[in-house]
C-alpha cells in the first residue's frame, strides 16, 4: 500500500521482483492558483518532456501517459508540495 502524505510504501517491497511488471498509468496534477504552483505544473511539464512522457496541458490541469511507480513517487516527491497529484496505475494488461 502507498502512503501519499508520507511518500512511502507500506507491507510490501518498494522493489518489484523481476518476473512482476510494474505498474503504469496516467498522473494528473493541478495547482491551486497561484503563481508559484503554475510555474511548478510548468517545471513538472519540462520534467515529464526530458523523460519523453506524453503530456497535455489544459487550464491548468496536467496529465501525463504511461507513468511507472518510480516516476510517480519522484513526482510526488518533486512537485508534491506545490501541486495536488493524483495516480492511477495499474499493472500491464490489467483493466
């Protein structure tokens, strides 16, 4: 289980084992208003870009494809404190 407010997993590994795939999906983040959460949706935008993620960006609402779990809790981790982030991830072939 994933603990958002304290960044962590709980009762299991964080590391997958080989034969697990890991989990995918789309994190989607919005500020609150102000300029210094926009400008972090903006920073989080460039990030997601570097690593070749897809992303849209629509008044003021980010959402980025194909996210792994590593990825999310470095965003988390990242933007956390500027910006609400929620997840939805899955594991590959699993609707």
């Amino acid at each position: 289980m994933y603990d958002c407010e304290q960044d962590r997993y709980t009762e299991f590994a964080t590391t997958p084992a080989r034969s697990s795939p890991i989990l995918r999906g789309e994190l989607r983040a919005i500020h609150l208003g102000d300029n210094a959460g926009a400008r972090q949706l903006t920073t989080l935008l460039a990030w997601a870009s570097e690593r070749g993620l897809a992303a849209s960006l629509q008044q003021g609402k980010l959402l980025l494809q194909d996210v792994d779990v590593d990825q999310a809790l470095q965003i988390n981790r990242l933007f956390g404190n500027a910006l609400i982030i929620s997840c939805h991830l899955r594991r590959p072939g699993v609707a």
